[in-house]
C-alpha cells in the first residue's frame, strides 16, 4: 500500500504538469490582464523541474514525504519569483504533515491540503479575499476538513473540495489585488481572475482525480 501511495502521489505531480501544460497559455493570459504574463510559463517550469527531480527519486523506497519534499525543492529551485516560494512553503509542510503516513486515506489529503495552504498563506502572509490562491487554498482545505468531520465518503469529500477551489477561484473576479504585481493596477483587476487562484483551483482538481483513483483502486 505504501508503494502505491507514494506513487500516486508521483502520478499526481505527472498530471498536474500536464495539465499546466495544457492550461499554460491560459494562465499567462490571465497573468496579461493584471500581472506580467508569465504564470502560465512559470508554473510550467516549475512542475516540470518538480517530475525531473521526482524522476531520480526511487518510488520503492521513498516516502509520502519523501515525494512532497522533493516537489518543494524541485519547484523552488526552478521558479524563484513569488510563485516559487509559496508552493516550495506549502509542499514542504505537506511534506511534514505526511511524515510517517504511508496511505492516502481522507485524513491524510485533509492534512495535506490543510499544511499546502497554510504554508502558502503564512509565506506570503495573505489572506481571504487578497484575490491570490490563497482564495483557493484556504476554502478547499475548510471543504477538506468539514468533510472529514461529517464522515462523508470519498466522492463526496473530493465533491466538496473541488467545488470550494472553484467557487474560491471564482470569487477572485469581483475582488481588488492588495498584494503582488496585481496591487499596482488595483480597481483595473476587478473583473478578472486571479492567475494563482485559477491554477490552484486546477490542481486542486487533478489532486482530487488522482487520489481519488487512487481510493478506488
Ligand atoms: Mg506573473
């Protein structure tokens, strides 16, 4: 069970690079609007750096966290600009969170999305409604955690946390950077989605396509 875990957690990082692939001149498009252009671009660096490190990781011997550590180093070493930190935060404490787990089960994905999106908002010391990710991050790990309590199966768990990462990503169109390169053009950012909230809310849901898979395996 270990080992399949560990590669779950593998492929899920495999597709989520190709789905920023897939989505990368979307996200720089949304980036054009209000930033520099380039979060399609960056994330797509920043994911394929994560599986060429994952590559030399032997699957059968390394951990959850041995995985989680790797994508964090592996992004930061690729992306240094404000992305970059973020997610190399959020990854590390996910790899802390999975330390000594060695199965997916709800109560692993919750504190895995619940340390991603603290570490994510204590890097960049943000909050609800700063339009960033972190309008992405934090609902989807409130949807995690109140799907746990309430015991719900794990369609329904995965139902809640993609729904939150969407309404969240969403919810960023009618709000007004405070912080990074879209603060500078303020009420101009109004009407459109934040980048960083947009890509999260699609990891979020290969997350959930893959450890779900996984689940049901
Ligand atoms: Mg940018």
């Amino acid at each position: 069970m270990s080992e399949s875990a560990t590669r779950s957690m593998a492929k899920m990082f495999q597709m989520m690079s190709q789905m920023v692939e897939a989505e990368k001149d979307h996200l720089s498009e949304l980036d054009g609007a209000i930033g520099d252009g380039d979060h399609g671009i960056t994330m797509s660096i920043g994911f394929l750096a994560i599986n060429a490190e994952l590559a030399k990781l032997d699957l059968d011997r390394a951990s959850l966290s041995d995985v989680m550590s790797t994508a964090a180093t592996g992004f930061l070493n690729a992306v240094g600009a404000s992305t970059g930190p973020l997610y190399a935060t959020g990854f590390r404490r996910a790899a802390k969170a999975l330390a000594g787990r060695t199965t997916l089960d709800l109560a692993a994905c919750t504190d895995m999305i619940e340390a991603i999106s603290a570490g994510i908002r204590e890097r960049g010391k943000g909050q609800r409604g700063d339009k960033t990710m972190v309008d992405v991050w934090l609902p989807a790990a409130d949807a995690a955690a109140n799907a746990l309590a309430e015991d719900k199966p794990a369609d329904a768990f995965w139902r809640d946390v993609v729904e939150s990462a969407d309404n969240g990503a969403s919810a960023t169109r009618s709000m007004i950077a405070t912080k990074g390169r879209a603060a500078r053009v303020r009420e101009r950012s109004l009407g459109h989605i934040d980048p960083g909230a947009a890509s999260a809310s699609l990891l979020i849901r290969v997350m959930a396509e893959a450890l779900q898979a996984d689940r049901e395996r």
